[in-house]
C-alpha cells in the first residue's frame, strides 16, 4: 500500500509540475552517489558506440511499418559489435516475422541518456512517419539522481508527442538495478527500490497519457542475478547478447500487441495467470515486481476511471522466440542467415543513425 502511494505521488508531481517526491533521503542521495561514482570507475566508460542497426527488416512484400526506439545504451545496445544482435534489430526483425510486412527501424537512443533527452530524440524519430515506436528509459536517471518527478514528467511529454502525431508508444520501464554487480550492499537494496518506483511512476504516466508499458525489472532480476555472466555483458552493466535478447523477446508481445498484431487466443485476460483489470497505482505496482508485464488502458462499463483513478489492465503476454534478424545491407542484399549476419559489416547499414550529440557520462 506504502508503494502504490509512492507511485501516486511521484506521479502527480509530474503531472502537476511539482519539485518531486524524495523516494530516498538526502542522505541516502549522497551514499548512492557515491556509491555510483565507484561503480562508473569499476565499469569504466563505453570505448565505442554501439553499431548502427538502422534500415529494412524482413524480405517480405507490402508496405513497411515504421519502427522508431528511443532511449538510452539499453535501447542502443551498447556492449553488442553486431548490429543484428541490438534490441533495436532484435525487436524489428520479430515485428517483421509477426506482421509479415517489412519493418523499418529507426534507432536515436543514446548511450548515456537520461530522460531530459527524451525531447531531442522525440524530434529526430518524428522526421520519419511512424507508426510505433519503443522506449526504453530510466536507469541513469537513478544513478545521476534525477528527481524521480522530474523523470516521469520527461517520459509522459515525450509520450504525449508521439501519440499526438499518430504513434503508437510502448515504454520498456526502468530495469531493477539492484543487479548490477558493482553497486554493492546496501546501496544495492536502495538502487532496487528506487528503480522499481521509478518504473511504477513511469507506468502510471504512460498509461495515462494513451500509451503502454512493459516491465523489465524483474528480468533484469532474479533471470540476471541468477546467471550475471550469461545475461550481463563485459563490463558487468550492460546486458549481453543473450541478455538483450531475453529483453526482446519480453517487449515484442506488447509492441505487436500496440498494433493489434497478437494473436485473438490472448485477446481476453486470464485470470489464472493473475492477469485482469485493476486500479492504474496497483497494476503499476504489480508490474515493477514482475519483468514482462503489461500493462494498458481500459475502461471498465465504458468507464476509464473508477473510484481510485484510470482503469488499467495487467497482462503477462507469452514470450515467443524471436527469429534471426534480417537487416537490407547498403548493396541489396539481405543477410538472413546466421552465418551470413554475423559478417554484416557495421557501418553497412543503409540509414545512418541520426546526430547523437556529445555522449552523456552513464554509470
């Protein structure tokens, strides 16, 4: 209950322009930013920009669905050296499969952003017509100590744009970064909880600004805690490429789904895998516990809110494996095959990413 009030809270702070809502104490500001600072010397900094994914997915006939991902090295795939193995190719490939039309993916994450960029990128995707786009925003917010009301604000004005402009959004929420190695105990447990009402606040934002949300906080949980060396890459932050995969393939049900693209079988909530309509605070709640949840407006007698705020709906859409990405390379050529994709050649991507600006400090 304690936590559903924190998610209001700092969610109506954002909504209404407040200063914040202090999820830890100055003191406790302090140590995490301390405690940060030995961590970003323990990673060290990116020696260099994840590849560039951009261009054509799916040898497939008819028009292409517009695809934009916005956000931070998380969204860039900082850490992969192919440009197929990112979540960018990951996730337009699997849309490509699902829809079977092409996909064209437009990437202007950058590596090191924190939800204030949200704004430049948002203007960079919007120079394409698009008809979805993916963000995945949030943890450096925690470790540069943004104001968790400040961050929420970002992310449901730069939701509110793209809707605006006739795009469907999907926000991969603030991952749990009471994994990451570096950051000892205990700051560790305040990392975890700071990020999980982060993500709650980010649900309740985008939820209410037309959008939907899918949660990767508990994928980067117990799934990471569990097998660090397999799902976490080098340097001990980013994931791996099967850790960005896992994450891919938790995100595409709800990003098919934001295009009714899913399959009718899932089209009717199952209770017995604890999905169903509940208040938009709890539903949030609910999904920063649990990586791979949905969660999307509804209305309820043809009602969007009831006594305790916007109607929500929880869903844990099945994970499907997502098949080999197929990126257009600068000649024509697909390269569809493993073997054939792994020798893709970076800088053979036939859009170039849009202007990155100077590249932020990240933990």
């Amino acid at each position: 209950m304690m936590r559903t009030r924190m998610a209001r809270r700092v969610a109506a702070a954002a909504a209404f322009g407040g200063g914040g809502v202090g999820v830890l104490t100055g003191a406790m500001f302090a140590v995490l930013f301390a405690e940060a600072k030995m961590a970003r010397r323990t990673v060290g900094e990116p020696d260099s920009a994840p590849p560039t994914a951009d261009g054509m997915y799916g040898d497939l006939p008819g028009d292409p669905i517009m695809f934009a991902v916005l956000g931070d090295s998380t969204a860039a795939g900082q850490g992969v050296e192919n440009p197929l193995q990112t979540p960018g190719a990951l996730l337009a490939s699997g849309l490509a499969a699902v829809a079977e039309v092409p996909v064209q993916l437009v990437n202007v994450a950058l590596t090191g952003a924190q939800s204030s960029d949200l704004e430049r990128q948002v203007t960079l995707a919007l120079r394409h017509e698009l008809d979805v786009a993916m963000i995945m925003i949030g943890a450096n917010d925690v470790t540069h100590r943004m104001r968790p009301a400040e961050s929420v604000r970002h992310l449901e004005h730069a939701t509110r744009r793209l809707i605006a402009s006739g795009v469907e959004v999907v926000v991969a929420t603030c991952p749990d970064l009471g994994t990451i190695e570096p950051i000892a105990q205990p700051l560790r447990y305040v990392a975890r909880q700071w990020s999980r009402n982060l993500a709650a606040a980010q649900t309740i934002a985008v939820v209410e600004a037309g959008g939907r949300t899918v949660s990767l906080g508990s994928l980067l949980g117990p799934e990471f805690l569990a097998r660090p060396k397999d799902l976490f890459g080098p340097d001990r932050f980013h994931p791996s490429i099967e850790g960005y995969a896992t994450a891919a393939m938790a995100s595409l049900p709800s990003l098919c789904a934001a295009l009714d693209l899913w399959p009718l079988d899932e089209v009717t909530p199952d209770s017995f895998r604890g999905e169903g309509v509940l208040p938009i605070a709890q539903a949030a709640i609910e999904a920063a516990c649990e990586g791979g949840t949905e969660v999307a407006g509804t209305d309820v007698g043809g009602r969007e809110r009831g006594p305790r705020g916007r109607w929500a709906l929880l869903r844990h859409r099945r994970r499907q494996q997502i098949p080999t990405p197929a990126t257009v390379a600068a000649d024509g050529a697909a390269a569809t095959d493993p073997e054939a994709a792994s020798q893709v050649d970076p800088g053979a991507a036939p859009t170039p990413r849009g202007d990155r600006g100077n590249v932020a400090e990240e933990i």
